[in-house]
C-alpha cells in the first residue's frame, strides 16, 4: 500500500490546538480514533499525521486547516481565570465546549468591533464601575438605578419560570453596551457563565442550560465581574474552599448580583418577611416559590437573601439548597433523556439564534446585509443559520 503523504507542520501547533481545545492526549486520542502513543509521536515531532489525519484533528479542535502551517502556535487568544469550584469537585481544566465558547466570544466580539465600524457606528463605551472595597449594596442599587429597574417594573416581569425577568434584565443590561450570549455548549456543572471585561464591547456569557432564574443571577453576577474589570469564568458557588482572593471576588459578585435582584429594602418591606421572626425555619416551600417568582430569582438565592438578614438559619437554608440541588440534577438528567430520545420541543431556530448571539449582535449583521456590506451566505455563516430563516430572524430582532 502506498504510504500517505504526511503534512509538513510543526509539533507545537498540534499541542497547542489540543490544549486550547480543551482535551487530553488520551481523549484526543479516542475521538481521533487513534492509538494515544502514535498521537504523542505526532506532538513530539517523532511523526507527522498524513493530511486527511490532520483534516480531523482540524475538525476536532475547531481550527482552520491553515492554523497548522503557521511557523508558531499564536498567542493572541488569553486563558480566562478560572474561578469555578462545586461542590465536592476540585479545580478542573476547562472542557473542550467551554474552550470553544471562549475563543468564540472573542472571535464574536471582534466580529461586532468590525460590524459597527462598517455601519459608521460608536459602540457604546461601558461606564459603570467597582471595587472590592465597596459595600455590595451600594453596588446593587448603583446597577438598579443605570438600568433603570424599578419595583414596579419587576412586579411587571413577574411570570412562571422567571424567562420574562431574565429577557428583561439581558436587554437593560445590552443598552449598556454588553454584549450577551447564550450557549449549551458546556454542561451546567462545568460552569454557570463567564465575563470577559473591557471599556468597549464587553462580554457575558450565561449557560442556557441553566433554569432562566438561575441565567438571571449568573447575568448579574458577571455583570459585577464586568463592573471590577475582571474576566473570569463562574460557577457562583461561594461555600467550597477556593484561594482566598478569588473566594473574595466571588462571594462580592454573588452579594452584588443578590442587592441588583432583591433590594434590602423591598425583601425586608415584604408583608410575609416583615410577619417572621428572626431565624424563622418555618417558611414553607409555598411561601419561598411565591417570593422567588417576586423577584425573578431561583428559591435557593431568596433563600439565601434571607439568610443574609437573619431571616431564616444556616441549618435551613442547607437543607432546602440541599433539596433544590437534588430536584435541579432530577430535572437536568430529564432534559437530557428527552434530548437523548428526540421527545424534546421543536427547535426554533430564528429565536434560538436571536436568544444565542443577542439582539446587539444580530442586529449589527443583518444591518450590516442590507446595507451590502455582507453577502446572505456570510451572514448565514456568521450566525449558524439556513438562509431560508433570516426573514423571520429580522422579524424578531426588531429589524423589520
């Protein structure tokens, strides 16, 4: 048989494309279907792969072919700070969805840096700032009042699942110049979103696997993240050990992403907080659902505000967030069943992309089509989506 011709690049780009990728040699290995020591001879320089090998290690790693033929591994893509850490799980590697989430912000932000300039347009410059040293309730108010958010407003947003409250905070929060994007490309347990903080086009981004009260307090949580110009990736567990100055990060942007949420007053104000005793333990899971909805916030962050003013105890609020974590595994192992078996909702793409990339993002494309500056196969591209969709994609955007 007639040896293939192998690809003339170097080493260091295959390890590099891995690494940033987010695998392990070994996982590398099994999904190139691949003996693991052959893989390592071709990041060792001992071999080369042949190029329809290399074709697949492209594909896997989400690279351009033309990556491999650089005489260097790049270095304009920074590793995010990882502030991330679960219950009963130690410091992790980012997974590969999580690496390509990351690159694909910044690739998408530079794309909208582009996008503006070619409709004459000055992105909006994010103002609003903080520091550690400042209270977290003074912070909060601070975000409530440049957004504009109101009691009324939020008596207003009041619904089921807490959808309409996290669709109204994402678009106050966008006008401020934030680009905000949804994704499922990595589980709920590797993370809950991540910032990637700047003047100009800032970045949140929230897992949309996550229940959308949950999407809420993530989006307000880097929102704080954004406010201290620190990028990182989240998870908001704030009760497992980390090292001392990131615990101290994470627990401010929980405290702040709470005082946004559910202002001191307005909880304490409340007539069923206002009826309790301190360290009440006898709310029931009516009562804390009812509050929770009030405020377009999961039970176990109202729960949690509680405690922070006396109004319930530790032993309580463990054991009602211990019973939340159990039905929130029970509802995501559902999800992936009915996933897993095609029994899901149909998908609708037009909203599914909008709810993705955000409306700024959209926006900025189409306009950018209609003025001829981009080809219907470029915005195609650009945003996932068959041709035959972008009609409806303009409708919802607020374009048409």
């Amino acid at each position: 048989m007639t040896n293939r011709v192998k690809a003339n690049i170097r080493p260091a780009l295959i390890s590099w494309a891995r690494e940033t990728a987010g695998f392990s040699p070994a996982e590398a290995a099994a999904r190139l279907k691949h003996d693991e020591a052959d893989y390592l001879a071709w990041e060792a320089g001992d071999d080369m792969p042949s190029l329809p090998q290399l074709r697949r290690i492209a594909e896997l790693y989400k690279r351009p072919l033309a990556v491999f033929y650089l005489p260097e591994p790049p270095t304009t893509f920074q590793v995010m700070r990882d502030l991330r850490r679960l219950p009963g799980v130690g410091f992790r590697r980012y997974p590969p969805g999580l690496q390509l989430e990351l690159r694909m912000a910044s690739e998408r932000r530079e794309l909208a840096r582009e996008l503006s300039s070619d409709l004459g347009q000055e992105p909006v410059r994010f103002s609003l700032q903080a520091t550690l040293n400042d209270n977290p309730e003074d912070v909060g108010d601070r975000i409530r009042v440049a957004l504009g958010v109101t009691a009324a407003l939020q008596r207003i947003w009041r619904d089921a699942d807490g959808r309409a409250s996290f669709n109204a905070w994402r678009s106050r929060i966008e006008a401020l110049g934030v680009l905000i994007f949804q994704t499922t490309r990595f589980e709920t347990e590797d993370a809950s979103g991540f910032a990637i903080a700047d003047d100009v086009l800032p970045i949140i981004a929230v897992n949309r696997k996550d229940a959308p009260t949950r999407r809420t307090f993530s989006l307000l949580h880097e929102l704080a993240h954004l406010l201290l110009r620190v990028s990182g990736v989240s998870d908001l567990e704030t009760d497992a050990a980390r090292p001392a100055e990131d615990q101290r990060l994470e627990v401010f942007c929980n405290q702040v992403a709470a005082a946004a949420l559910m202002p001191r007053d307005l909880v304490l104000g409340d007539p069923r907080v206002r009826s309790r005793a301190l360290r009440s333990v006898d709310w029931t899971d009516g009562e804390i659902s009812d509050l929770a909805r009030a405020f377009g916030v999961s039970r176990e962050a109202l729960l949690r505000r509680l405690l922070t003013f006396d109004r319930t105890t530790s032993e309580f609020y463990m054991m009602k967030r211990g019973q939340y974590h159990a039905e929130r595994l029970a509802r995501l192992k559902r999800q992936r069943e009915e996933a897993k078996d095609g029994d899901g909702i149909p998908r609708n793409m037009p909203q599914e992309t909008l709810s993705n990339f955000g409306r700024p993002l959209v926006q900025m494309i189409i306009g950018n089509y209609h003025q001829d500056n981009l080809t219907l196969s470029e915005v195609s591209g650009y945003l996932g989506l068959k041709a035959k969709h972008l009609p409806k994609l303009e409708q919802l955007s607020g374009f048409r």
